[in-house]
C-alpha cells in the first residue's frame, strides 16, 4: 500500500526566504507525481506534474524534482512572498490510478 | 474554459439523512473521481470513473456511491449520514485515466450534525 508524507508538517519563515518542502513515498513504481496548493477551504490548485520518466519541473517561482529510486520529491519555493501562505499537499499516482496525498505542509510567510 | 464545478458548496445534514454531490469536469475531460478531505488531513481516493464506468474504489463503506453520466459530469452519494461524513468533498477531472493532470474543483463542505 503506497504511503505519503510530508516533512515538516508546518512552516513559518520570513518574507524572501528560499525553502523547501519534502515529500517521500514508500513505493517507488509510480506514474506521475502532482504538487497542489490549498487554500483555507478551498480546492486544491494544481503547482507541477512531474512523470515518472522526468527528474524536475519549474513553473516561475516553483521547482520541484523527483528521484524515484529513494521515494522522494521536493518542492523548491524561491523568493517566498506572504502570498505563498497556503498549504502545499504532494501525491503520487500509483497502481489503481489514484492520486494518494500526503498530510500537506502549512506553510506561513510573514511580511 | 470553465474548470471543474461543484454543487452545493455547501451542505448541512443531520444523522441518517443522505445527500447527493454533483460535478461537471473540464470540458473535454472524460475522467471524474471523488476524494474526502477530512479537517487537518490530505485527501482520501473514494472512486473514479472513466468513461462512465468504475474504474478505482478507495476504502469506504457501501453507503458511498456514484455514478458518471453521459456528458461525463458526476454524482457522489452517501446514505446513511454518520457525524464522521462531515468533510470537504473534492471532485478532479483528468482527461485521461489518472496518468495526466488531474484538476479540482472548489469543493462541497459537508457538515452532518
């Protein structure tokens, strides 16, 4: 059974800072791997989809990257603006076809 | 284009009731599956349809049921509400079969008193 989690849990950092969210999972035969940001009750908004053949992918501000071999991802945030509040949740889409997510990181830049 | 909506976005039951969730998909997209967002937790795979049969069950009980229709938009129904059903109820839409994008829409908060 496919496992995720997301180190850590909550993150508060001050404006302008470069960070970085982990993501690991416990079984390495994936198809893709999705970040999304989540607002207080809202949706979740799609970051980056990385498949299982691709190392990283960049989207302005965002890169994240995936080594499949040791279960891991990790979500790389530049320049980080108060805009950025949210949480970030990471899944990977495994046998079954279904996205299985992590318990998200809450993350808090102050002004 | 329109992304993925849902209906209500808001929901107040009381125990034993049932309730139906609605959502259409991205134009184009044949692929609906549902997630529950428990308070504090990340999603929980519930089903997906692709081209309106089942194609993926998450583990939930049998009063959790859908079912995708012809245009492809899709219903989510619980019977037998229990206080635990109260959650965020997400619908995604992909075009294919879980192995492109998969995109949410707002959600349907479900609170069960």
């Amino acid at each position: 059974k496919q496992e995720v989690t997301q180190i850590p849990a909550a993150l508060s950092v001050p404006e302008g800072e470069n960070l970085v969210l982990n993501c690991s999972f416990t079984d390495s035969a994936i198809y893709n791997l999705q970040w999304f940001r989540q607002d207080p009750g809202k949706g979740l908004t799609s970051l980056l989809l990385i498949q299982s053949s691709q190392r990283e992918q960049t989207s302005g501000r965002l890169n994240a990257s995936l080594d499949k071999s040791s279960g891991r991802s990790t979500l790389y945030i530049a320049a980080s603006q108060p805009g950025d509040s949210a949480t970030y949740l990471c899944a990977v889409v495994s046998a079954g076809n279904m996205l299985t997510f992590g318990g998200g990181t809450r993350l808090m830049v102050k002004p | 284009d329109a992304g993925v909506t849902q209906s209500p976005t808001h929901l107040i039951k009381t125990r034993g009731q049932h309730v139906t969730l609605r959502c259409s998909p991205i134009s184009g997209h044949k692929s609906v599956s549902w997630y529950q967002q428990v308070l504090g937790q990340g999603p929980q795979f519930i089903f997906q349809y692709y081209e309106k049969e089942e194609r993926g069950r998450g583990n939930f009980p049998d009063r959790f049921s859908a079912r995708q229709f012809p245009n492809y938009s899709s219903e989510l129904n619980v019977n037998a509400l229990l206080l635990g059903d109260s959650a965020l109820y997400l619908c995604a839409s992909t075009y294919w079969d879980g192995y492109n994008e998969q995109f949410f829409g707002p959600g349907t908060r479900l609170t069960v008193l």
